[in-house]
C-alpha cells in the first residue's frame, strides 16, 4: 500500500487550494519524504504554467532525479485543465486543443516515471445526463489509449456518475481504464460508500482520501461528513490494493496538516485492516 498527496499542498500557496508549488517544487519532494509520503501525486494545472515542467516540457530529466534522490516514487498525476476546457466541448477547436494538451503531459509525466493518470470529468466537464458526451468521452479514451500503446499505464477517472453510470460508461473500454474515486467529493455528490464501492469495485484502481463540510469545503480529516471507517472498510472487504491520495485540507500550516491528515488515515486504514 501507497500513501501520496497531491502537489503543492505541502508548500504555502497564497490561499490557492489545488496549485503547483513553482520553484518550489523539488523542496516538497524532500518534505514529502521526511513527513513520511511514499509518493508526490503530480499536478498539471488548470491552465498552462511554465513552471511546471509537465506543461511546458522542460527539466524533465530534473524531476526524475529529484524524485530518486527524495527517496520517492514516480506514481501519479491529476490533469486538472480538462476540468476547465472540457474533451467533450461542443467547440471542435476547444476540444482538440484541450485533447493536444493532454496527450503532452501524459507524454511529459510518463517520461519521469509516472504511470498513473487521473482525469477529472468534473464541473464544466460533467458528462451526466448527456449520451452524446458519454459517447464522445469513449472514443477520446480510446484514442488516448492508441496514443499510449505498448505502455504499460491506467487512466482513473473521477467523475460526478453514480456507480451503475460508471459501469454503462466503461463498458467495452480495456481494462486500463478505471476510476478514482474520491471519498470527499463522493459523500458530498450523496453516495454512499457500502452501496457502490462493490458494483465498481472491479474498476477502482485509485483512491482520493479528502472530507468535505455539508456545504461542499474541504476540510481536515475526520472534521467534516466522510464516514472513513465505512468507506476504508468497504474498500478492504471488496479487496481494494491500490494507493491512497491524500487530497486534503492545508489548514493554516500546511506541513502540520499533511502530518495530522497522514496520521488520520493511517489509523483509519490500519483499523480497517490494510
């Protein structure tokens, strides 16, 4: 079992919830390490930033080493500019420059290492209630995996779908595409972990561990409506094996918080019997 949390929330980010930590990106890796993480989720932000070497293709060879030397592993990374300039987007040129993007950081990311690749079909990226982009989002995946053939990779997708949409989505697609699911953003859609953790569980190849307040914030673990006693346990019982994510709270210290956070779900998983 593998315990990471997403970039940046380590480092201060000016208030910022979900952004790459700059020039401060190789710092984290070590901080990430000493706090006890065995991996740095990578984040491809919501828009280009030519800092982050998997936007701009730069110092690639700089984040395998720095990964090495921190004594982590290359694992994952969340592509979070689909969120904004949706594959499915009704203008023909918005979807294929969004598309071109993301074919360059799964390229970018696979070249340090990563493997592991979650794509966020949330917000202005929902495909619920429209057959048309469900229909779309499969032959974008399909050709995201003819771009990636012969490389041994899983895409996880997070998306806003009950579990029996889930399955109606990634019927017919290979096996390497799965999902994310994410404990905060799960409770707060209204899903309950013990009923559609075993329907998708074939498909669940990634964990976002987040609780989040009745009105949809982020907050520290075990503060706000996620049941994770329930939720690890079912993830245990249906034989879940796969990483943990720590998408949580900065607080206001973040280095502190990743600790307590850590802290939080380790006794939970641990009681849980992972």
């Amino acid at each position: 079992m593998k315990i990471g949390i997403v970039q940046g929330r380590i480092i201060y980010s000016g208030g910022t919830l979900q952004k790459f930590p700059d020039k401060l990106w190789f710092k984290e890796l070590s901080l990430a390490h000493d706090i006890g993480f065995d991996y740095i989720e990578w984040l491809a932000d919501s828009s280009y930033n030519e800092e982050n070497p998997v936007w701009s293709g730069k110092d690639l060879d700089e984040v395998f080493l720095g990964i090495k030397e921190s004594g982590l592993t290359p694992y994952s990374i969340c592509i979070d500019h689909i969120m904004s300039r949706p594959l499915t987007d009704d203008n023909v040129y918005k979807k294929e420059s969004s598309y071109q993007d993301l074919v360059s950081i799964i390229q970018n990311a696979y070249s340090f290492g990563v493997k592991k690749f979650i794509l966020p079909i949330l917000e202005s990226a929902s495909v619920r209630k429209s057959e048309r982009k469900i229909s779309d989002l499969k032959l974008i995946l399909l050709k995201i995996i003819k771009e990636m053939e012969n490389k041994d990779v899983i895409f996880c997708l997070e998306t806003d779908l009950s579990a029996q949409e889930h399955l109606m989505l990634l019927s017919n697609l290979p096996m390497n595409i799965g999902v994310c699911y994410d404990t905060g953003n799960r409770t707060f859609l209204g899903y309950t972990p013990k009923d559609e953790i075993p329907i998708m569980a074939e498909r669940i190849f990634h964990v976002h561990v987040k609780d989040k307040s009745a009105n949809g914030k982020n907050v520290m673990l075990g503060t706000g409506t996620v049941n994770f006693k329930e939720t690890f346990s079912v993830l245990h019982g249906v034989g879940y094996s796969g990483s943990f994510t720590l998408e949580t709270s900065r607080d206001t210290d973040e280095k502190r918080a990743a600790k307590t956070n850590l802290a939080f779900a380790l006794e939970y998983l641990k009681a849980s019997g992972f």
